[in-house]
C-alpha cells in the first residue's frame, strides 16, 4: 500500500482469522524465540526469510526471558528492527510477548510491550486452577483491548495446560474456549517440555486442533517443539497446528559452536542450566568477536531455513 513504512510492526490477527475459516491453511507459523545475541540471531532470521521468500514468522520473548536474559520489550523491539534494516528486508516485524503470565504487574509489562510494537501476545495463565484461568485469561484480554492502539487488532493467544505437564484434555480446552472471548489461538499441551522435546500425543493434538476450530479459532499453538525430530515438525502442519514456538535447539546451536569460546562457555557450569546464566555472562557472550558471531550465526541461519522448511511457510508471503 502507498505510504506504508518498509519495515513495520504487524499483528497477525487477521491472518488467523482466515486461518480459522480454512481460507489459509497446510502449514505452522514458526515462533523464534531471539534469547541472545538477539540482533545477530534476528539478522541470520531475516537473511534466512529472504532466501526461502518468506515473512511468515514471529519474533518473540518470554516474560521469563526478558527477567533472565536482561532485557526490555523495548531494546528487544528495537534490535530486530535494526537488523531488519541491516539485512534490507522490508515488510511486516511480528513482535510477540511469550508465555505473559499473571505475575510481577503484568498490566505494566503489557503496556510497554505494546508500545514497543509487540502486537501479538500470549497470555499464559495455564499454572491455575481452570476456572481461574478462564477468568484471568478474560481480564488480560480486556486490558489488552484497552490498550491497544486505534488502527491495531493485537493478535492475543490463551494457553490451557501447562507445558510439561499433564496433558490438555478435550473437555478442558472445550470449557475453556466456552467461557473465553477474544482469543484466535490456544497453547495445549501434549506430550512435550520446553528444551526438552517429547513424545506428542498424535491423536490427542488432531482432537484438540478440531476443538479450536470449532469454537472459532485458527488452531492450537504446539510448544517445546525445537527439539523435535524432522520427522515430528514436519507433522505439526498437518495436524492443525497453526503456531509452533521454537527457543532451546537455536540457543545450542549457538553456545555448542566450536568457535563459541570456551572462557565463557566454563562459566556455564557455575549456573543451575545455560539459560540462567545468559544474563550474567551477557557483556562478555556480546563481546564475542564480530567475526566469530558471524560464522556462528550461519549455522544459525541454517537451522532457520531447515525450521521454515519442515514447517511449510517458505514461499509464502502475507500481505497487511
């Protein structure tokens, strides 16, 4: 469209409501979770989205991960923009606030999210009670709406089932969706852990993927899912799955690099997982030579091409 920036921030609710009447369908959008050199990783992603001619991909942050990792939605924002820039991409940034849980003032983490351009939000209340859940999730959905800009329909996201733990069952998820309004996604569990991968229940995700398009919804969100095998992502599209979040395998794939240094890669063993130490050993993982980050960042970008491919989004591009 005249006058739109190359380079802008996108919610990809009206997607997903196309999406959820079948006018799309026969893949998963990739969720890349950018938890360290987050503007190198985001120049690899963006290199790797111009090569298979995509831009059907999310950039995200966990809650959590902004408290470990040290950074703001803001800083975040503005480093995948920057790299956006640095790689000539033009078209749409999907910024999106992971697993956003009700905890440590959520309403003030929301409204910065927002204005940094994050206009795709999961709110995970999945660790309470369902009722309380379904309330919650409700309270966050209205607070977003209100704070949303005028010309933006953020995409928001519910969760039902905490991950790594038991498995969502039909009936949960059912009553969940009867009672919450406004959501056009639902994270279920089904097998898998965060960094750990798992065994996903087949039967039990194509059960709950008809669920969520029945009430509506573009389909479920699968999660834990970067430590899959090829053979398991590339199954996820046909079992309707519409979002697959992608964090632990990109991660290793950095500090398990034989040029990632050692000096630092030691520290890691004084912290209780890799995860916890990122923020502490920042500085130093950023001072990494330039040189060294690039070449890490082409293993990077490979596994980036390989995630967009098992998940069927390359050669598919999306017009806002």
């Amino acid at each position: 469209m005249t006058g739109e920036p190359k380079i802008f921030y996108a919610s990809l609710s009206a997607f997903y409501e196309k999406m959820a009447h079948d006018e799309v369908s026969s893949f998963s959008v990739p969720a890349f979770n950018l938890r360290l050199l987050t503007f190198d990783m985001a120049r690899a992603l963006f290199r790797a989205a111009q090569k298979v001619n995509t831009n059907v991909f999310i950039m995200e942050i966990a809650q959590s991960e902004l408290g470990y990792t040290k950074q703001t939605p803001k800083g975040f924002a503005k480093q995948c923009r920057a790299a956006a820039a640095a790689e000539n991409y033009q078209g749409p940034i999907l910024l999106q606030g992971d697993h956003f849980k009700p905890k440590n003032n959520l309403e003030k983490l929301i409204k910065k999210a927002v204005k940094a351009g994050f206009y795709n939000i999961d709110i995970d209340c999945s660790v309470l009670p369902l009722q309380q859940n379904i309330e919650e999730t409700n309270r966050f959905i209205e607070f977003i709406r209100k704070n949303q800009p005028q010309d933006i329909v953020v995409n928001i996201g519910g969760e039902v089932g905490e991950i790594g733990e038991e498995n969502t069952s039909v009936e949960h998820l059912k009553q969940f969706l009867q009672s919450v309004k406004g959501i056009n996604k639902v994270a279920v569990q089904t097998g898998t852990a965060h960094g750990k991968g798992g065994q996903i229940d087949w039967q039990l995700l194509k059960q709950l993927s008809a669920a969520a398009k029945e009430y509506g919804l573009a389909g479920v969100v699968q999660h834990g899912a970067s430590t899959l095998s090829e053979d398991d992502l590339r199954k996820l599209p046909r079992h309707g799955v519409c979002e697959v979040h992608l964090a632990t395998e990109l991660q290793d794939v950095i500090l398990d690099h034989p040029l990632f240094p050692s000096e630092i890669k030691n520290k890691f063993s004084l912290y209780e997982n890799r995860k916890q130490a990122l923020g502490p050993l920042k500085k130093q993982i950023n001072n990494i030579p330039q040189t060294i980050k690039d070449q890490i960042m082409e293993e990077v970008e490979k596994k980036f091409i390989f995630f967009f491919e098992c998940l069927a989004v390359d050669n598919i591009t999306l017009s806002f």
